[in-house]
C-alpha cells in the first residue's frame, strides 16, 4: 500500500520517489530529537511522576518543534512537497 500511494503521488503531482522520501526524513529526525531530550530528563527527575509526566510532554512537544524548524531552516526554508501536495488537493476540491 506505501509504495503504491507513492508511485500515484508520482504520477498525479510528478514528484519523484527520492524527493517523497524527503518527507519522512523531517519527522524522523524530529522524532529522534525529541525522543533523546525525553530520555535525559529522566536523569534529572524530580520523582514525582505527574511533574515528570508534565515536563516530559513539555520538553517532547518544544523539541520536536524546534528540530522540525532548525530542519526546516536548514533546508533553506523552502516549500516541501506536503505544500505542493495540500495546494493540488485544495485545487481539486473547489
């Protein structure tokens, strides 16, 4: 099913599998980021698992968005495919 929603996203948007690919990468990236920053507050805790729980979510949510930025920066803030993807629905559906 992945593969076949790729090679259709291909053929209507004419956007290449590797170029596809560059969409994972954001999150995964991201994902990797936020999940080391969760696992060293765990080192300095305060033991109280509702304080934890809150800063866990806290720190997650900050440095998954941060990284999805800094990438997005580095990128040279340019519009990715999920643009061109969300622009060919909304032209579709008016």
């Amino acid at each position: 099913m992945f593969f076949v929603s790729n090679l259709i996203i291909r053929f209507i948007l004419g956007i290449g599998l590797i170029q596809q690919s560059f969409i994972y990468l954001k999150p995964l990236v991201a994902t990797l980021m936020m999940a080391m920053a969760v696992y060293a507050y765990r080192y300095i805790s305060y033991g109280n698992i509702i304080i934890d729980l809150a800063f866990s979510i806290i720190i997650g949510v900050f440095v998954y968005l941060a990284s999805i930025y800094l990438i997005w920066c580095l990128q040279g803030k340019k519009e990715g495919v999920e643009t061109k993807v969300y622009r060919f629905i909304i032209e579709k559906f008016k």
